[in-house]
C-alpha cells in the first residue's frame, strides 16, 4: 500500500515539475501606457486665431532582456478638428522603460472654431509587437481629447440713415456677432460720446442679459438692436464720436465699436421767413409794374398834336 502511494506522489511531482518549468522559461511582459495625465478629458493650447497646438506622451515597458519592436496605429476621427502626429514604430532596449510623443494640431480656423468644446475626439493608440514580420502581440491605450472655451463678443455699430439734427433723435442699429466656439451672453452695455455732451444713446438696457448663440462664417446667428441718439435743442453744430462697449459674461472683456455722426443745426425759422418776405415784395413790385397800362403809339402821336395845337393858338392870340 506504501508503494503504491509512493508511485502515486512520484508520479504527480514529474507532471508539475515541467509545468512550473515551461512558466518560469515564459518571457516577462511589455506594457503600454500614458505618461500625460488621461484620467480626464485633455485639452489643447488654443490660441485667439484659433492656432492649436498640444502633445501627449505615452511610455512602452519592456521587461525583457532582449530588444522590443513595436508597430504604432493611431485611430481617431479624421473629420474632427485634430490631426495627431507621432511614430510610427519604435524599438525599445532590454529591461528600459521609454517614452515617446504625440504632437496635435489643427486644420483651417473655422474647422477649429466650429468644433463644441462640449464635445471630444477619443484618440486609440495601438501597439503591437513584431518578431521579424510576424505579429506576436499587441496592447493599446486611448484618451479623450478637446478644446477649451473660448469666448469672444464682437459688437459693430451701423452709421443711422437720417440725418440728426439739433432737438430730435434718429434710430441706429448696433450688430453683436459671438466669434467664439461657445454659447455667450451680453452683461452690459454702456456708450461713450466725446466733445459732444449734449447727445446721448439710450436703449442700452434692452442688451443686458442677452444670450448671444456661436455665429458662423455665414454670419449666421447676428443679433441686431435697434438703439436712438438724441440731440438737445442747444446741440451745436459739430461731428461726434459715438462708442458703444459691451461685456461678456463668458470671459469678462469688454469690446467696442465706433462710428462718427454729425449733428446738424436746424435752419432758422426767421430767415426763412425774411426769404418768403422778399419773394413775397418782388412779386408785388414785379405784378404791379405788369398793371400799369402802356401808352400805344396812336395815343401818344394824339398828345403831339394836341400840344402843338395848344401851343400854336396862343401864339396867334399873342399877336
């Protein structure tokens, strides 16, 4: 009974002898991983004339004696506003741990402008090991990528289309565009008159609140206000430099636009009538030289002879 035991536990310790064998002989693993923080979504450096730029820097190690070849894929959406550049195979030495770089840039402004920082690109970056051609094994990573917000009002102010004169007002419109890539809203609205202390903007109040959606390249998405000037009677003469600011809320900056409009001084009600005075004498000097009656040829050869009749009959007398 002994030795048949002892052939059973003989018999046992030769079959797990060669298993924990072949897994001692078995060669230590690769890794693939993210040096850059991707536990949240990364965003880009974006600059005012929507001029991206970012990199992110991934590590392979490998835990092996021997070198270690890797073949680099990169998938993404290729109609997003990224484009991602980086190795496309690397080797790593025995036993290292090496990191390599990911560049990010950006397509044409309006590609970048129009991309929702709400939103994001996810980036899958595939590794896989080759022993002479053949595949061996493969890893792979991936990150969400974005853009920050960015926030940029722009009002513009149109030239009124009536005249202003000294005691009236005329209306203007003022345009506020949203050049940013999110969704803003309007604090504030103040204007700014200079050398002329007597006009004055009002309709401001209805801007304060405003939310002012992204405007596209087709202009898509203008607001328009409707706002008056009004001139005081004792307004004088003179061309006066309008301003008109608004704030963001998104941001914080206030941004300004300007235009230059002439007060007129209203035309004096007593030369005019001194103009329609003289008109009015000229016509009565003019319709009563027409009246008086022209002596005709006959009537004015009746009064030569008549006077030479006179004169002669008191030359007869007289002799």
């Amino acid at each position: 009974m002994r030795k048949a035991i002892l052939l059973i536990l003989t018999f046992i310790l030769s079959i797990s002898l060669p298993l924990s064998s072949a897994q001692q002989l078995e060669p230590p693993s690769w890794e693939l991983g993210w040096d850059t923080d991707m536990d949240s979504t990364y965003l880009v450096d974006l600059e005012e004339d929507w001029d991206l730029t970012g990199e992110l820097v991934f590590y392979i190690n490998n835990e092996r004696t021997g070198e270690l070849n890797i073949d680099l894929t990169y998938d993404y959406d290729e109609e997003g506003p990224f484009e991602f550049d980086g190795p496309d195979s690397v080797s790593v030495g025995g036993s290292s741990n090496e990191s390599f770089s990911i560049t990010i840039s950006g397509g044409d402004a309006e590609t970048v402008r129009a991309f929702s920082p709400s939103s994001s690109i996810k980036l899958i970056l595939q590794a896989q090991e080759t022993v002479g051609e053949t595949p061996v094994g493969d890893n792979e990573i991936e990150g969400e990528i974005s853009t920050p917000r960015m926030y940029h009002l722009a009002p513009e102010v149109l030239l009124p289309t009536d005249t202003l004169f000294s005691g009236s007002w005329v209306e203007f419109t003022l345009e506020v565009s949203n050049l940013g890539n999110n969704q803003d809203a309007i604090t504030s609205a103040d204007a700014t008159i200079r050398s002329c202390p007597h006009l004055s903007v009002t309709g401001l109040d209805s801007l304060e609140g405003t939310v002012v959606g992204v405007t596209d390249q087709n202009g898509t998405g203008v607001l328009s206000f409707t706002l008056r000037l009004e001139a005081t009677s004792s307004h004088q003469e003179r061309t006066c430099e309008v301003s008109i600011s608004i704030l963001s809320e998104g941001d914080g900056n206030t941004r300004s636009s300007s235009m230059n409009v002439k007060v007129e001084a209203p035309q004096s009600s007593d030369s005019s009538g001194d103009s329609d005075g003289s008109g009015e004498d000229d016509d009565m000097t003019s319709k009563g030289s027409e009246s008086m009656p022209a002596l005709s040829m006959i009537e004015i050869f009746s009064v030569i002879l008549l006077t030479s009749w006179f004169s002669l009959r008191s030359q007869r007398e007289f002799l």
